[in-house]
C-alpha cells in the first residue's frame, strides 16, 4: 500500500499511511536571535519574514526570544512581506533596516530571503540566512541557520526501508537531532562565538525553554 511522508507539517490526527515530521522553528530563530544580538555594535537587529504561516510566525517567537536572551536592551524591529519569492521586497525592507541603525538582519523567507543577503552585502552590514544548505556561506552572510529537511526524507525511506515506519505518527526535527543545524562563518564575529555555541548546546540539552508563537512547547515525539 502506499505510504507518505508529511514534510515541515505539524498537525494532529496524521493517517495511519503517514508519519509527519515537523521542524522546531522556534530553536531555529532563538539561535540567530541570540547570534544576532552578540554580534551587533548598534544595538538594533531586524528579522524580515515571508508570510504570516504557522512556522515563521514560531521562527519570529524565538528570534526575540534569543535575542532578549543575549541583550534585553537590544531592538528587535520584525517585518512581513507576504512574499516568499520577492527578493525586490525583501532587499528594499532590509535596506531600510540598515539605514535606520540595524548592523545585522535575519531572513525567513525563502527565495525572497536572497534580497536581504544582497542587501547586505550592499550596506557592508551582516546577515543570517535560514532555510538553506549552505556549506560556504555568500560574502557578508555571518551565519547559517539550516532546516535540515534532508534528515526528514531519509528517515522516512529508511523506516520503509527497515519495516518500522511508524503510521500514525509525529516526529520532532530540532537542535537535538540535527534537524535543525548551525552553520558560523569562519573568522568572523559574532563576537562571543563560544556563547553561541552553549545557547545551541544548552537548548539542544533541555537547559533552556524555547517555546513557539501560542507560548507551547511542540508536543510532538522527539526523533532520536
């Protein structure tokens, strides 16, 4: 019979022919929150985002949160452009972060997300990229926050693979399991890099609370 597997999907009541794998997004943007408050000099950082959906609504929660976490005096100034494939837009947004004082900007926003690392590399300013794979990050790029979708496709071939696909179920990608990674540019800030590292390892351990927009951890089975 066939069998599916349900991609960057949190939701309830998953048919017994599916197993969904959601993504802790919320991991995802306390780290570049928190990478990006150690490593700005003005004090003022930006995130822009692609639509209002479930996921990138989480990656804003914990992008403040990290943040605050690194420097609650530090400005966090969010947009939407409603757009995941409008890279005029996003560098335009980010541009006008840069003028108005911000030293790094992070993206949420797939394709659209190009703009802003363009935008950076325009204003001499840092950006923090997710969503992608890279391995050699672009010029002015301080870091990379990878959703390691990859990870999700082989464990559901492997588990038909294997005969124990789990119907029926929900698995949790996140810091712990490397469904969510950190790629750092080498020889770059962010200023205090171990930090950075131990807020990773610390959330990836259980030491610190990430919790996503509606202030709920996601109560989904943890891949191990």
């Amino acid at each position: 019979y066939q069998r599916y597997a349900m991609i960057d999907m949190n939701r309830a009541n998953i048919d017994k022919n599916a197993i969904a794998f959601a993504f802790s997004y919320a991991e995802a943007g306390y780290v570049a929150g928190f990478t990006a408050a150690k490593t700005t000099q003005t004090g003022s950082i930006g995130l822009v985002c692609g639509q209002r959906i479930t996921q990138v609504q989480d990656f804003a929660r914990g992008f403040k949160d990290g943040a605050k976490y690194a420097d609650d005096k530090v400005k966090v100034n969010t947009v939407y452009i409603n757009d995941f494939y409008d890279a005029y837009t996003a560098r335009n947004r980010a541009e006008e972060m840069y003028r108005g004082g911000a030293d790094v900007v992070c993206h949420l926003a797939g394709l659209s997300g190009q703009g802003v690392i363009e935008a950076a590399q325009n204003t001499g300013k840092w950006a923090i990229s997710v969503d992608g794979s890279e391995t050699r990050l672009p010029q002015n790029v301080l870091a990379a926050i990878i959703i390691n979708y990859e990870m999700a496709i082989y464990e559901a071939c492997q588990s038909i693979e294997e005969n124990r696909f789990a119907g029926g179920s929900s698995r949790l990608l996140n810091l712990s399991n490397d469904g969510i990674m950190l790629n750092l540019a080498i020889g770059t800030p962010p200023n205090d890099t171990k930090a950075v590292l131990k807020v990773k390892d610390d959330i990836a351990a259980g030491k610190i609370t990430v919790c996503n927009n509606n202030n709920r951890i996601v109560n989904y089975q943890i891949l191990s």
